[in-house]
C-alpha cells in the first residue's frame, strides 16, 4: 500500500495551481493567495507500518525529503479508518513550518488537506493543500490564503 502524504506529500503529473487576487467587497483588492508546489520524496528508514492487514484504529508513520518552492522534511501520522486514513503532517522548511491535518484515501489524487497552521514565514497560515501520489514522488500543491 501506498499511501504517504508529504507536504511537501505524481511522477511529472502535477500542475502547480494558478492563484488570482481576491477581491472583497466593493472592489477593494486584498493581498493575493500565496502558492507553492513542493515533491516529497521517501526518506528511507523513516516510518512505520502496521503488521499485516491494516484494521481500524492501526496507525501508520512516514518521513519525505521536501523540494520545490521551499526545501525541508515532513513527518507525518495516520490512522486507519473506513474509508481511508485520518493523517496530521508537520513539514519542516527553510522558511518557516507549516502543519496540515484531513481524511485521505489509500492513494490521493488531487486530494484536498486542510493547512492547518505555521511558523516564520508561514505564521499563521491557512489554506488548502492538493496532494496526488505518484510512483516514487508525492506532489502538493498548496494554496495559502490571504
């Protein structure tokens, strides 16, 4: 099974999201949507699975090197429930952290995880994050809001 989230959490298959400026009320302009497209890649004898069969209630662990818009590492936890995995993810980056928690399915396609908080240069931060699992690579594309 593969099922890792990386915020950091497809081969080639991603394309990094287009952000447009928010416009509130009577046409006054607020700051615009900040994006970043990060590829986690595997980091080799970080995490851990369940024995056998996954049941409900099993958890499973994970670690990824982070590249792309900014460069660090994720750690990140999981339990198993019907219909997928309950994960919390804290990515580590050169600018700052971000912490991002949601349901996802045995193998995310563009599926979307809250962010959930973050330090430094992502203090306070809030939005949306698209992961999409590839052969060896995780891709996400977050969306950080205003």
């Amino acid at each position: 099974m593969k099922t890792r989230l990386s915020l950091g959490l497809g081969t080639g298959a991603a394309a990094a999201l287009a952000t447009a400026a928010l416009m509130a009320g009577a046409g006054s302009a607020q700051t615009p949507a900040t994006a970043l497209h990060l590829v986690g890649t595997p980091q080799k004898g970080v995490g851990f699975m369940p024995k056998g069969a996954p049941r409900q209630g099993d958890r499973l662990g994970f670690g990824d090197t982070v590249t792309g818009d900014d460069t660090g590492h994720d750690r990140g936890v999981c339990t198993f429930i019907k219909g997928g995995l309950l994960c919390t993810i804290q990515v580590q980056l050169s600018k700052g952290t971000l912490t991002a928690q949601g349901i996802v399915p045995e193998r995310s396609n563009k599926n979307p995880i809250a962010i959930t908080g973050g330090t430094g240069a992502y203090d306070g931060a809030r939005g949306t994050a698209l992961v999409t699992d590839g052969k060896n690579q995780t891709t996400v594309d977050i969306t950080l809001l205003p």
